[in-house]
C-alpha cells in the first residue's frame, strides 16, 4: 500500500539537508543533497512503519489528522 507523509526539509548550516516527518515523532534524516536526503527519509519512514507494524501499533496517516498547513502573511 502506498500511503504519502508530508516532510520538512531544512538546509543545515554547514551544508547538506536535514528532513523529518512531523506525524511520526523521532523520524529523522539528513543527507548531503536533497535527493539524497529525501531517499534517506523514504528508508526512515520504511523502518518507522515496519516497527510500529512489528509491535502492533497503528500507522498514522495523515488524512486522519486535521492539521492543516496554512500560510500567515506577516
């Protein structure tokens, strides 16, 4: 099943990308182009999955949260 995680990813200050997956708590990865740290990310969220799957815990999606992402012009 193909399920889609919305991702931030920051540039760090000393190069490279860091992203992580605000629906799933700790999920975390970096790389030093944002191919490669989206890559990384997908590898991450694959193993997040598999242990919540593992112990028998719910995947969270994100049409089940009623967070929106919403642009405030200041």
């Amino acid at each position: 099943m193909l399920r889609k995680f919305r991702v931030i990813l920051e540039p760090n200050e000393l190069g490279g990308y860091t992203v992580t997956v605000p629906l799933l708590p700790g999920c975390i990865s970096e790389g030093d182009t944002r191919e490669e740290a989206l890559a990384n990310i997908r590898e991450a969220i694959e193993l997040y999955i598999e242990s919540l799957q593992a112990d028998g815990e719910p995947i969270p999606s994100e049409e089940a949260t009623e967070e929106a992402v919403i642009e405030v012009p200041v």
